[in-house]
C-alpha cells in the first residue's frame, strides 16, 4: 500500500459498507515482479502503510476484517485487525489474486520483451490472458461472489489485490474517491 500500489475500495450504503483494500508492498512489489498467486512476504514499507492505513478508518465502526489468503494479504489484515482491536481476519479464498500464468515472477520489462503490447493493453483495461494464467471469467465470477457476500454482511474491510479491485470497478460498478491520500472505491451492494 504505498501510493504507487495502494488501493482501497469501498462497498457501501447506510446498511452495511464494506472496504476493498489492496494488499501493502510486497517484495515483489518493490521489484516490480507480478505475483498472480505466488506468496511474497510485505516490505517494511508495506507493513506501514497498513498501518497508516488502519489509523485512516479507526473512526469508521468497521466490525470485520476480511482478507484473501496470500500473505502479503493477510499480513496486512492482521495489522489492520490488530490495530482496529477487532478479531483476527476471516480467510476467503476467492479473494485471492488472479493466476498470473507465465508471467509470475517476471518484471514487467521481462513481460514487455517476451509478449509485447500486453502490458499496455491490459493496463488500458483488456482482458488479457497470460498463458497458463487463470481464465478472467472465472476469476471475475469468484471475486464478484465474495465481493457481493461480504457487502450484504457488517461493516467490513475486506483485503485482496489489484485483480479483485478491477474486477469490482468493471463489474461491480465500484467508484472511487480519496481519503487521506488513499484511494476508496464506492459500490452499492446488490
């Protein structure tokens, strides 16, 4: 979550609101490697951003911490969790990041020089399909379905990745706003 890689999206209305968070930096991160589904730990950056993070939403009455099962994920639940004095974080597999394929572990220059155009076309939002990666629908269809579930319950931050934002952003309708130098992602619940 340093403001290159933060991202916090929020589920809300007056029933219930549930926080979409990307994950603090992770190693991999730091060296600009795409990850998918591979498990780097936080950088010590990361960890205070999660920090800077919890102190941003301690006033909110979140009563939940959500949280993908990758670590850099759920370490950064459990900061939250912690620094908030709520329960440890409930595990939801499906939030999860996306099966990167071939591309996990790679830089994003090494991607640009063995598949040329795809970064830019995904970062212009296509659905672009690395190979061996997991297909988007699939992925799209499990993190609509978390996502959907934990906004009709309490108050929530839930913490996954990029891929899980995107998809609530072109699917779910989620629109963002800043606070405190964070990004949130509004999306009413279904």
């Amino acid at each position: 979550m340093t403001d290159r890689t933060s991202s916090v999206g929020v589920v809300g209305t007056e029933r219930a609101r549930c926080v979409l968070v990307r994950h603090g930096e992770s190693t991999w991160n730091a060296e600009h490697r795409w990850a998918g589904q591979a498990d780097p730990p936080l950088t010590d950056n990361g960890r205070a951003a999660a920090f800077r993070l919890a102190k941003t939403v301690a006033t909110e009455g979140f009563a939940v911490v959500a949280s993908s099962p990758l670590q850099r994920a759920l370490e950064t639940a459990n900061i939250i969790a912690k620094h908030l004095d709520l329960p440890a974080p409930t595990v939801i597999h499906d939030l999860r990041e996306r099966h990167a394929g071939v591309w996990t572990g790679k830089t994003s220059a090494e991607i640009e020089a063995q598949y040329p155009g795809e970064l830019q076309a995904w970062r212009g939002g296509a659905v672009v399909s690395p190979p061996q990666s997991e297909n988007w629908a699939v992925f799209s269809q499990r993190a609509q379905e978390a996502l959907v579930l934990l906004s009709k319950g309490p108050a929530t931050i839930v913490v996954a990745h990029h891929g899980v934002i995107r998809v609530a952003e072109a699917e779910l309708g989620a629109h963002a706003t800043e606070v405190d130098g964070l990004s949130l992602w509004w999306l009413e619940p279904s």
